[in-house]
C-alpha cells in the first residue's frame, strides 16, 4: 500500500483530486474580497511582489492571483508537499522547492531570479514545521535582498474544519460564506540598521494574525492563535 501511496501515479491523482477540490469550494462559495486593489495593479503593471501567507491558510492561495499573474511558490520537500506542487500546476503556479529547515538558500537565489523576471513569490513564512503563526527570517531575508513588497494575504470560510495539525490547517468546504483579505504592503530595508528587519518581521507576523483572526471573525469562528514561542526560536536575520 506504502508503494502504491508513493506512486507517480498517484501522487498526479491525489495532485489533480486536489486541484479540482480548491476549485469546487471556490466556484460554489460566495467570496467577499477585501483590499486587493493594489497587489492586483502590481499584476497588471507587471510589478514582481512577495505574497505571504500562514501555512494554515495553503489551501486556497491559488484562487488570490488572477489568470494573467506569474507566480512560484515555495514548497517543501516531503511527501505531502510533491502533491501540492502538483495541485498548483493546474492553477499555472509553478514550485520552487525548500523551506526554512531544508534547501532555505538555494530557494532564496531561485526566488530572486524569479522576482528580477518580474514575477511573483510566494512564501508560507512559518511553514513547513512551525511554530504556527510564527514567521520565520526567510521572508525578510528575500524582501531585503529583493527590494520588493511583502504583501500579506489570509482567508476564512463559514464551512470548514480545522484539523488537528500543528498548523490547525483550515480545510475549507464547499457553499460557504468566504472571506479573503488582503493587508497593506511591507517594504523591508536593504541594511539592517537598527534591528530593522527584526522589525519588519514582527511587522509581517502581526498583519498576517492579525487579517487572519479578521477572516476568522467574519465567518463566525473563534480566532486561531498562534502558538507560543520560546527565547530560544528567535533567530538573528543576517543579509548578504
């Protein structure tokens, strides 16, 4: 069963089963947008940006870019994340794959060569293992070395269950009230002076909990909330 699970063959049904799930519970939900006019002229002007999202909220990223944006998405390495990549090929995404814990540099250089293409990257800031809710440097690193925005993005559907995982993944459903919002963008210095990335980190952190428990509340859930952190999780952002 273990080979048959490993399978390409199966690994490109569980791809397409999932690709075709996100698009059901769009099309038959009814969306409220919010704030999105701006990272959408970016798209337009063809003006490369960072979009950031809680690793809880994966699910239906695809359906925040339109049909004309260009678009890679950070991916880890195991198993699960073989599925979303391929998931994501039915929505014109392409992967990039690593993660803060595994290939982080070598996804760096591959998402500044993607931005100097003037397209998109798409980061989850504390996946692929945790702590939930909690960013993680890789974001500022590439939005420093970049030069480009960081646009923080979240959702929340009426229907839905939020599994037991360490990123309480909300599994949406389909013919829901949904909610997708949008925050402002974060620019992100070159040079660290002052503890300015450390800054701009807390920055990111706290608009994403903060238009994700909005989603939440708008749907009627009690908010998620992120898990707690210890002295020891926080790291140094060095830019090179």
């Amino acid at each position: 069963m273990k080979k048959i699970l490993k399978s390409e063959g199966m690994k490109a049904f569980a791809g397409r089963l999932a690709s075709a799930y996100i698009w059901f519970v769009y099309k038959t939900s009814r969306w409220d947008v919010i704030k999105q006019e701006a990272p959408h002229e970016f798209i337009r002007e063809n003006k490369p940006f960072i979009l950031a999202f809680w690793h809880g909220r994966l699910l239906m990223m695809p359906t925040l870019m339109t049909k004309d944006a260009k678009a890679h998405v950070m991916i880890s390495h195991h198993g699960d994340g073989e599925i979303i990549s391929r998931a994501i090929q039915h929505w014109r995404l392409k992967s990039i794959r690593g993660s803060s814990s595994k290939g982080a540099l070598a996804a760096i250089k591959e998402f500044l060569k993607v931005i100097r293409k003037k397209e998109i990257a798409v980061i989850t800031p504390d996946g692929p293992r945790g702590p939930r809710m909690r960013a993680q440097e890789g974001v500022v690193r590439l939005a420093a070395m970049s030069g480009v925005p960081v646009f923080p993005a979240s959702f929340s559907t009426s229907r839905g269950k939020r599994l037991k995982s360490w990123d309480h993944f909300l599994l949406a459903k389909p013919f829901s009230k949904g909610v997708i919002i949008w925050d402002d963008p974060i620019y992100v210095p070159r040079e660290n002076k002052d503890g300015a990335h450390q800054k701009a980190l807390r920055e990111i952190e706290e608009s994403l909990t903060r238009i994700t428990q909005e989603a939440d509340r708008m749907c009627g859930h009690i908010p998620v909330e992120p898990a707690e952190t210890k002295p020891s999780q926080q790291t140094e952002i060095k830019v090179s």
